[in-house]
C-alpha cells in the first residue's frame, strides 16, 4: 500500500530555479528509503513537498491515497526531523518533547508517560529535566527525535538529522534510527548525502541529480544481513 505517491511533480523558486523536475516515487509501507545526491539537487525541496511545507508547481502527491488533509489522522501521523536539534531552549527535556501533544490538546496524565517512552527510546530516560544546553550535539539530537517520535508517526521524514555529528556519534544514532524502524513499523524517507549512510540503512535509495532535479536512478537493496 503507498503511502506516499509523488508522480511528475515539479518545484519551480521564484520565476527560474528548477528545483524539482518531473519527479515520480512511490513510498511503500515499511519502505525506508533514502534520497541521496549532491547538495542542491532538490532533496531538501522533495521531503519539504511530502511534509506538507512546500507546495509543488505542478504534479501530484498523495499521501495514503488522498490529500494532504488525511494526515494526522490515527495512524496517518507523520513526523519531521531537521538537520539541526532545534529545541527550545528555555524548556527541560520533558517539556521539549512533550510540545507536539501539547499542541494536540493531550492531557498531561496521558502524554506524560509517553514522553518518558520516547526519551527512553533514545537513550535520555535519565535527562528529562535537563536543559537542551547542559547536553551534546548527538544527544540533542535524540531529543529531537523523541519529539518527533512522541506523536507514534506512521511515516517519518528526516533531512540529514547526522550531517552535523562526528561519525561516532553519527554511526550510533544510525543504529538506533535501523531500531526503531524496525520496532516501530516506520515508512521512512531519509535525506543524506553520505552514500555510505544510504547503503547502510535503506531498502531502497533514490539516487537525485542536479539541474534540474531528478530522480536519476533507483536503487533497491537486498540486503546481505538482517539489517538493524
Ligand atoms: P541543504 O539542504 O543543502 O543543506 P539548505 O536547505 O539550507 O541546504 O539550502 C539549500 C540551497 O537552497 C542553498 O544553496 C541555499 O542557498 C538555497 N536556499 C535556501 N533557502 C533559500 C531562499 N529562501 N532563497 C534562495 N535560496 C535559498
Ligand atoms: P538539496 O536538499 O539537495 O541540497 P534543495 O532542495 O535545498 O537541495 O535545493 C534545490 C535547489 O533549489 C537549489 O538550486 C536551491 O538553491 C534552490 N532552492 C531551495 N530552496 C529555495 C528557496 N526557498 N528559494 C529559492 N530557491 C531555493
């Protein structure tokens, strides 16, 4: 079943710059699928399409069949995390993570204990009182996965949320994600320009190439090993 379809999509800036051109990808469930190429090949512009963030000039998306209205509907919520944590800082863990409820009007009795899972999840079960600045980079960025993860999305989008770690901590973080993808029942789509990072954790990579941007080649994984 597709949960996303994308088909001859477009992305024209302004009056010229050709982000997108023609784009046709269809997103299964359990899929995790990378989108890989060179910085300014429309990577960044396709998730923000499929987010919701962007609109496309011309073209055609569809999330689990129909429009855009569908999502956040129970189990049609989707999740974004950014290239950087982006926190607030003047709020404890707990509070940081908990905002995606809060705007949903969850009481605190039930969202609480979800919070502490989604912390826990990623390694910060002991950090909920902590402020963002008393952590490191790698672990902010957790947080910022927790939050994302706090809603229980079905698809999650995730624009390089590594570019930014040393490799160790960037290696780590993978496991996780190839974890919790496989706990979670997740659709990911995963933006990166690390080939090695593609390889390692998708099923399927979408190989993107620059003006205009494209989808240049499609490649699935069989895998050699469990993955994860
Ligand atoms: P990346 O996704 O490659 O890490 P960004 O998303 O920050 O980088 O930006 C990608 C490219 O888009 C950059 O070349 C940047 O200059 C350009 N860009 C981003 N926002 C705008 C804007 N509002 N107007 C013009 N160019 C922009
Ligand atoms: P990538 O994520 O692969 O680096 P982007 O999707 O950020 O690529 O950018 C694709 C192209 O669109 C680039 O030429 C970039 O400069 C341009 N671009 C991205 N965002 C904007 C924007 N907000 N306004 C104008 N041009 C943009």
């Amino acid at each position: 079943r597709p949960v996303v379809d994308i088909s001859q999509v477009d992305k024209v800036y302004g009056n010229e710059t050709r982000a997108l051109d023609q784009v046709d990808l269809t997103v299964r469930e359990g899929d995790f699928i990378s989108l890989l190429g060179p910085s300014g090949c429309g990577k960044s512009t396709l998730l923000r399409i499929v987010a919701g963030l962007s609109k496309a000039t011309s073209g055609e998306v569809k999330w689990w069949e129909q429009d855009y209205g569908v999502v956040g509907q129970p189990g049609r919520e989707l999740c974004f995390v950014f290239q950087s944590p982006t926190l607030m800082p003047w709020a404890r863990l707990d509070k940081n993570v908990r905002l995606p409820l809060d705007l949903k009007h969850v009481k605190k009795s039930e969202s609480m204990p979800k919070v502490r899972d989604a912390l826990t999840m990623v390694g910060l079960g002991d950090f909920e009182g902590a402020y963002p600045r008393e952590l490191s980079g790698g672990m902010q960025m957790r947080a910022s996965i927790a939050r994302a993860l706090v809603t229980e999305p079905s698809l999650c989008l995730m624009d390089e949320p590594f570019g930014a770690l040393d490799e160790m901590t960037r290696n780590r973080l993978n496991d996780d994600i190839l974890r919790l993808w496989k706990e979670r029942g997740w659709t990911v789509i995963f933006v990166t320009h690390s080939v090695y990072e593609a390889v390692y954790l998708s099923n399927r990579i979408a190989v993107m190439a620059p003006r205009p941007g494209r989808i240049a080649e499609e490649l699935t994984i069989e895998a050699p090993y469990p993955r994860g």
